[in-house]
C-alpha cells in the first residue's frame, strides 16, 4: 500500500506544476475573445464612391481600331511563257519560203514557212474546173427533169457527181493549204531548225514559238498558305532586275506536287512590248481577300486555361473576360488578329492577373494599335 500511496503523490505533484505553468502563460483569459473575433467580418476597403467593398484590380486598356487588312504571302517563282508551242511541217517537200528568223515577232494566222508543192495546186486547178462543169451538168439536168424528158434517176446521179466534185475539191484544197506553215497566236519566235531549201517531212520541227504577253510567274504556295490564296487576289511581282510588277492570280492547283507538298500557282503580268522573257527569277507578294481586323501589340496575347490563343477585354461594365482570337499576319507594328468584338477595349496591362468574370478598374493607355 505504501507504493500506491507514493504514486498518486507523484501524479499529484505533476498536474499542481503543469495548472501552474497554463496559469502563467494568461490563455485562460484569451479563450472567449479569440473565438468573438473570429465570428466578426474581416475589415472592408472603400471604393471611389465611398461605399464599402473589396478593392478593385486596376488594368490598362486601349480601344481596338478596326482596319480591313490584306495578309500578305511571300514566294519565290520564275517568269514563263503564256503559250509555247514548236511549230512542225504539214506536209513532205522542199522549203521554198521561210519568212522568219529567231527573235522575229509574229501576228496570230501568219504564214512562217512554205513548202514547195506545185502538183498540189495543179490538183486545186484541176478540181474547181471539174466542179464547175458538174454544176452545170446538174443545171441542164434539172430544167430536162421539170420538162420530163429525163429520168428522176439521172438527175439523182447527176446531183451525186457534183457532190462528189465539191469533195474533191475541199480535199485538194486541204493539200495546198498544207503546204503552208501558219502561227496559231501572236508570239516571238525564240528558236529557227530549218532552213531555206531544206527537205522537210510531216512532223519535222520548224520552229518554237512562245507568247510573252502576258509573261507568267510560275510558283509554288505552301500548304498552310493555299487556303488564303484565291483565283482573282491581287500579286506584286519584284525581279531579280529589281523591276516590280503587278499582276493577277490566274491559276491555283487544287493537287499538291508531290515531292513538295506544295501548290503551284501562276501570276498573269502584262508585257504589252515583251521586255520580261522567260526564265527569270521573281519574288511574288499574294495579297489576300482583306478582312476585318485589329493589329496589337505581342506581348499582349494571352491563352485561355483551354490553351486558346486570345485577348483579355472589358466591356462597358469593367467585367475582364477572354476572348478567343485568329491571327492573320505578322506585321513590323504587330499581330494583326481578327475576331475582337466590337463593344470592348483590350487589356494591354494587368492581363494575366485577372479572371474572367472579374470587375476591374479600367485606365486609358496610351497605345496605339497599329496600322495595316
């Protein structure tokens, strides 16, 4: 018994120290203040009007300035002929006229080269006569049948040789017509493979021909670009010889090449006195349909916690919210977007510190936004 007794002494001694210690330290007379200030609302700013209320973030904004603005794509391609064609013999025999030489310029249906032919156009003379002597067979035959002293019969065969002399005659004609070499458009004649009394066949190369006016840009747009460039869009063309030159889109492959990946396009430039030949190097600017759009500033883009690229805006009622954009060119005064709407000023300042939903005090800044 006498160990019990000592222990609840000892156990005594230990609670006596530590209501002691609690007792020195004050707590007991904190206990009831510290849970009434917790239960009291936290202390509130005043806003402009004196009105209590949590105090309001502050941004700068400008007002966007709306310009219709044409993307500009640049490229590199090479001058080509509008037409080109190599010009062969119709038909078998001597030349006996060549009336062009390299460099010469040609009218459309003139006649360049002629070949020798003299039976051809003795078979003409030959088949005009035999059609008019048909004709008038065919004359008397018909006045015989309305007198009926001639068989219906006759006079159908009659009809028949005069048919058959007009044929003869247009086949005749075909021939000595051959015999001809004509230009089927206006060009310059860039190369000459025959010459004056030279044995020709049908087929043999006579000359090439190419049509300079308009003189064509050939190039190839990339495949992220090809669906901002349309039959029609307006193209500034700079040679290697610095002279510029506007044109127009003619054409644009709808089929990619296939080691490139890319669409090849053609510039019609007008070269009324053919000075651009062909084969000269060009760098081509394509101006795109012009949209609508704003041109801001880079640092101002921001991306949605979906990772869309966009604005920060604020509308008539201060309330900051996002707003999804598209960029259409990079311009030496900044990103020229589209899809701003209309009734609200960019956040150029403060952007990435507000929320959307968020009431914000707006000030003016003095940004301008660009020019297209």
């Amino acid at each position: 018994m006498a160990w019990r007794f000592k222990g609840h002494k000892i156990t005594a001694a230990v609670v006596l120290i530590a209501a002691a210690a609690w007792v020195g330290t004050g707590k007991f007379a904190s206990v009831g203040s510290e849970e009434a200030h917790a239960a009291q609302p936290a202390p509130q700013t005043k806003d402009a009007s004196g009105t209590p209320g949590s105090a309001l973030r502050t941004v700068a904004a400008i007002t966007p300035v709306f310009k219709d603005h044409a993307r500009e794509i640049r490229i590199s391609g090479v001058t080509g002929a509008d037409k080109r064609a190599v010009l062969a013999a119709r038909s078998s025999g001597v030349i006996s006229s060549l009336a062009i030489t390299q460099g010469d310029a040609v009218d459309a249906d003139q006649i360049v080269m002629t070949i020798e032919g003299a039976d051809v156009t003795a078979a003409v003379t030959t088949a005009e006569a035999t059609l008019a002597q048909r004709a008038q067979e065919l004359e008397v035959a018909e006045k015989l049948f309305k007198s009926g002293n001639t068989a219906e019969l006759q006079l159908i065969k009659v009809r028949a040789d005069k048919a058959a002399a007009e044929a003869a005659l247009s086949q005749a004609e075909a021939a000595a017509d051959r015999l001809n070499l004509r230009a089927p458009y206006a060009g310059v004649v860039d190369s000459v493979d025959v010459e004056l009394g030279e044995w020709v066949q049908t087929g043999t190369p006579i000359a090439t021909l190419l049509a300079l006016d308009p003189i064509v840009m050939r190039a190839e747009v990339s495949e992220l670009d090809v669906g901002f460039v349309a039959v029609g869009d307006r193209a500034s063309v700079r040679l290697v010889n610095g002279q510029v030159m506007e044109g127009t889109v003619r054409h644009l492959a709808r089929e990619a090449t296939a080691e490139t990946r890319t669409f090849p396009i053609e510039v019609a430039l007008p070269n009324p006195d053919r000075t651009v030949p062909s084969g000269m190097t060009a760098e081509v600017s394509l101006y795109t349909k012009p949209e609508r759009s704003v041109t801001v500033p880079r640092s101002i883009i921001t991306l949605s916690e979906d990772g869309e690229i966009g604005l920060r805006v604020v509308g008539p009622d201060n309330v900051a919210r996002f707003a999804a954009i598209e960029l259409i060119d990079d311009t030496a005064e900044g990103l020229v977007v589209k899809g701003v709407p209309e009734d609200v000023r960019i956040v150029v300042s403060g952007q990435d510190l507000v929320r959307d939903g968020e009431t914000v005090a707006v000030k003016d800044a003095t940004a301008a936004t660009g020019g297209n």
